[in-house]
C-alpha cells in the first residue's frame, strides 16, 4: 500500500491510482451450498486503501444520498489515517445498527450511487469500509453498551424489527426504561425471519439485540399485541407507546390460477430457511422443481438464491420492466446471475396455469415494452400485442411487496387511523392519532428499506422524547440531529 497523503487536498488524486476493489467474496460454486455470508470483511490494510478514494468533496453527495445523512467522509477520513475506531464511533453516532446496514442496504441506489466518482470511475466501497469499521469495533470492545442514568420515564416499544430496535435504544440512551415486545420467538423482526443468512447472518442481529440488553432494554418476545397485551393495557402502564411492527401482509398476485397448489407467498418460504416461527406451515419443496419468481425487487432475489440453496432445478425471475428499471440491487442481481438464476424481462404474468389436478404447471405471460415514465421516475410497462408465450413451473414464489398486517378483530386497536392499505397514520411528527402513541417505519410508510426504517424510528424517538420531557411534539427549536446521544461512557 502506498504512503498515506497528509491532507485531503492530495486525497482529491488518490482515485487515479487506487483502483476500486471489493470485499472477499466466496465463489458461487461454494457458497450455494449453505448459508453463510456471500462476502467477508475488508481487513484493516483494504480497508484504509480503499477510504483513501473517497477526495472529500465540498458537497458531500454521499450524505445526500444515505437517508441517515451519515457523516461518510469524515469517517472515511479518519479510515485513510488508520483512526478505525474514531471512524467506528462516528459511524454510530448517526446509525444504530451500522454492521447491519453496511450489509444490507442497496449502497448501488443511495450513498455509493450519488458517489461523485461515479462520473469518472467506480464509487468509494462505502459500504463495505462500514462493515469493517463496525466489525473493528465490536472485535475490540469499543461498542460500550452502559446503561444510561434512568429519567423516570417509561416507554414501551411494540415489534422488535429495523424500527423497533432503533427507537429502543435511542430512548435507552436517553434514559428511558424501555420494554420492548416481540409476536416471534427471536428479536430482529425481517432481519431475522426474512432477509438470508447469506446476506445477514443471524448471530449479526443477536449481537445487536444484546447490546440493547446490555444498555438495560427488557425484551418480552411472544407477545402479540391486541391478543396477549392491549393498546389500553400499554397507554395505562407506560409513559408512551411506540408502533414499529413492520409490513410482512403480502401484496396479493391478482390474477386467475392464485389459488392453485404450489403458488406460495415470498415470506413463508424465507422464513422456512431463516428461523423458527411459531406456526411452522407446510414446507415449501423445491427440490429438483421448477421454480418462478414474480417481482424484481430484492426479495425477489432472496427467494431465487434461496430456491437455488434448496436444489431447485432452475430458478427463473418474471419481471415485467427492464433491468435498469429493476428496484432490486445490482449487486444481489448479480449474485443471483452468478449462482445460476435466471432472468425473463419485459415479461408480465397474465395467468397461473393449472395441471388439471389442482398444481400449477406453468404461468402464461405477455412481452412488455417501456412507455411513459410513472410517478416514481421509472417507465411504465405497456403490453405488447400478441405476445402471449407460456413459462413451465412446478412452485410459483409471489414477491410483490407488502403491507402492514391487519389489526386483530374485536382488539383495541381499532382506535388508532389508518388509510386503506392498513399503514397507520402519523403527522410529521411521528404521532399517531392517540395521545403518547407513535409510529414508524413500515407500519406507518409502507414496506422500504432497512435504513429509512432506521432513520424513522430515530426521529421517532427525538419526538417522544419531547412529547414526555416537554409535554408536546413538534419543532421547540430542537434539529434532528439533537436525537443522536452519544456513546455512553
């Protein structure tokens, strides 16, 4: 590795010479044979090269692009010059669970795709000097979990997924005694049930959950609220409530032949192979099957790889865009092209063709072309007259996205607004229609990302932190980054 520049002036040249190089990867011939994680991390002589890309622009684009505006080149800074655990700590001042992120955010769409470099080169490995940085720290005792003076407040936080995790301990932080309750048997919600080991190894999410034990959270898992616990049970015991139970309702595929045998929802089949779930279903076989995939995000991606895991015979994707217009990460398609999926584009599912005894046998399917650009930016798929082709299948896997699950019938929480798509409904301020009770994430946004679910809760937890210290929510001259505690100790 070549001498270190001694200030960011010299660092602006320093991506001419160092050519991009990822994390270690396991070769897809191994790695389809298990679980465990596609890459490895960065060891500190990588990753301070690669920290040396970034030229500390004036304008930090990156920090535009990460929806926690993380403070990316300064930690990338500090990397350069072999301060990792100074980076660490900066890292987790804006992020709760960075070793997570760093592993599961799509960096190609957010700080690493608006990466000045991009025009010239290839982006700084953002997101993979993260994972070192994090690792690092948790290698070397420097992630301190003590436990905050107590306030004298309590909170009860409801779902211990992406938001829930974050909420609890920004308010632990702050003091509160929180208690946190879970439906499952294990902390981490979807980093747990739904997304693989291959990219988030379950002892990743254990580790986090027991900082949060550490930092003096009380976790209750196999509670449902509305069945084990009510709304007014919570309001009546705690100081304020906080909403974070995801979105893991299925979106439904809304064509004829739904209903036949071997047509499965994304979810239970992912949760099959991540962690036990107290209602086991059937199991879904694709042994030596012919398995299609309907949707082109990432869950789509994680079903395929998963499929290919459980000796499938081919893995196909049906996705009625374009590659480029394909809301998945380009790194996760790329794993799954290297592990032997398929890809059908500009290709819409009209019909789920049966067997004549109740399977499904093959899905009938138009061509697509690209017309006029929706609401989101991305071009909408138009269908091409007569260009209906048929597709063989023996397992259908629908991964079109979800939404929040219903309430229980005749439970308490009935009380709380939502729209008509079952997100509950928050002002700007993160407050639900009841006093002290809030909500965040993919309860109130509908399904996203980890990290805007992350960013949610934070700004969730700053407003119950005003609402109980000044009895009010809203601006009292209080920025977001006013949240953010530092490090106990």
């Amino acid at each position: 590795m070549s001498e270190i520049p001694r200030n960011t002036q010299e660092l602006q040249h320093v991506w001419r010479d160092v050519c991009r190089t990822p994390p270690p990867k396991r070769p897809a011939s191994e790695r389809i044979t298990d679980f465990g994680e596609t890459y490895a991390t960065y060891d500190a002589a990588a990753a301070q090269e690669q920290a040396r890309r970034c030229i500390q622009c004036p304008e930090a684009l990156c920090m535009v692009g990460c929806p926690l505006a993380n403070r990316i080149p300064e930690w990338l800074l500090l990397t350069a010059e072999g301060r990792f655990l100074e980076a660490a700590a900066l890292s987790r001042s804006t992020s709760n669970m960075p070793e997570i992120c760093s592993r599961v955010c799509p960096q190609d769409r957010l700080c690493e795709g608006a990466c000045i470099l991009n025009s010239r080169t290839e982006p700084v490995a953002i997101g993979a000097i993260e994972r070192f940085l994090n690792e690092y720290a948790f290698a070397h005792g420097a992630v301190d979990a003590t436990p905050a003076p107590p306030n004298g407040f309590r909170v009860a936080v409801v779902g211990a997924g992406p938001a829930g995790l974050s909420c609890a301990d920004e308010l632990a932080r702050r003091g509160y005694a929180v208690t946190l309750f879970e439906a499952q048997a294990l902390a981490g919600g979807l980093l747990v049930y739904g997304i693989p080991g291959f990219k988030l190894e379950k002892s990743v999410v254990a580790r986090r959950v027991e900082v949060l034990l550490r930092r003096g959270v009380t976790l209750q898992t196999g509670v449902v609220l509305g069945r084990d616990i009510s709304l007014a049970g919570l309001e009546a015991e705690f100081d304020a409530v906080f909403l974070g139970l995801g979105a893991q309702q299925p979106r439904p595929l809304g064509i004829p032949g739904a209903d036949l045998a071997g047509v499965h929802f994304a979810l239970p089949f992912l949760i099959q192979k991540n962690a036990p779930s107290p209602a086991e279903p059937p199991i879904i076989d694709v042994a030596g099957r012919r398995v299609i995939v309907l949707g082109g995000g990432d869950t789509a991606m994680d079903c395929l790889r998963t499929a290919i895991r459980g000796g499938a015979a081919e893995a196909v994707c049906l996705y009625r865009r374009d590659r480029a217009n394909m809301p998945g990460s380009r790194k996760e398609f790329d794993n799954s092209v290297e592990e032997g999926a398929r890809f059908e584009f500009l290709t819409a599912p009209t019909e789920l063709r049966g067997d004549g005894a109740g399977r499904v046998a093959g899905v009938r399917c138009l061509r697509m072309r690209l017309g006029a650009s929706d609401a989101g930016g991305r071009r909408r798929p138009v269908p091409v007259e007569g260009s209906e082709f048929e597709v063989a299948a023996d397992v259908v896997l629908v991964a079109y996205g979800f939404m929040p699950v219903p309430f229980p019938r005749g439970s308490d929480l009935g009380r709380i607004a939502c729209d008509a798509e079952g997100r509950v409904k928050v002002d700007d301020h993160w407050r639900t229609n009841l006093p002290g009770v809030f909500a965040a994430g993919d309860l109130s946004r509908g399904a996203d990302l980890v990290v805007t679910a992350v960013r949610d809760a934070r700004r969730a937890a700053v407003e119950i932190h005003r609402y109980l210290v000044f009895g009010q929510s809203g601006d009292l001259g209080l920025g977001w980054t006013d949240h953010v505690s530092p490090e106990p100790g």
